[in-house]
C-alpha cells in the first residue's frame, strides 16, 4: 500500500515545503546573511510558500499552484529586481530554489488536472 503522502498532489506539497525550508536555512548555510536584501527575501518568500505548501496539504485548491509558479519565477527574478545579483551564493540559491518550485508547481497543477484513475479491481 502506498503511503498517504504520496497519493494526489501531497509529494509535491511535501517538496514545496522541503524546498521553503532550505530557502529559509539558505543566508546562514551558504553565508550571504550579511546581505540584508537578499536574506529577506529569502525569508519571506519562504515563509508564504511553506505556508501555501502547508495549506495545500489539507485542502487542495488549484490557485496555491498558481501562488508557487508566481513565487517560483519571483525568485528567478529577484536578484535582479533587488539588485543582489552580484552576490553569487544569493542568486544561486534564488534561480535553483526558484527553476525547482516552479517545477514543481506546473507538476503539481499537471496532476491537478489529470488525477489517476483508479482501477476496477
């Protein structure tokens, strides 16, 4: 039997939050915490896509899948937008973390759209 976590979208529920938790974690493990505008974003952003993430695990709505997407290519974005680009380990973490939830996202709306059928056995 499979378990609980892996049936619908919940896997990737679980990865958005693994991946809001690294992103949280990522100023003081990679050490560009002394870069204020970039250790904020990454904690904001952070915190809304656990909290979607969290949501959608106990209660699926389509639009939290459009809510990481949006989150997902902000991170891809914001280096440049708040100028921290240049700041190698913050960017890094923003474009990965960023291409992975958006990734992430489109899987989890795809699955959205196309559950499993179910067999009749």
């Amino acid at each position: 039997m499979v378990p609980v976590i892996f049936e619908g979208k919940r896997f990737q529920d679980v990865i958005l939050l693994l991946l809001a938790i690294a992103l949280f974690a990522s100023p003081w493990v990679l050490g560009f915490a002394d870069n204020e505008m970039a250790k904020w974003d990454a904690g904001v952003v952070a915190v809304i896509l656990a909290y979607m993430a969290a949501a959608s695990l106990s209660e699926t709505r389509q639009w939290e899948e459009w809510v990481t997407l949006v989150l997902g290519a902000w991170l891809i974005a914001a280096p440049w937008v708040l100028r921290f680009i240049t700041d190698i380990p913050a960017t890094r973490v923003h474009w990965g973390i960023g291409a992975l939830t958006i990734i992430v996202s489109l899987w989890a709306e795809w699955t959205y759209r196309h559950p499993p059928r179910l067999s009749a056995h």
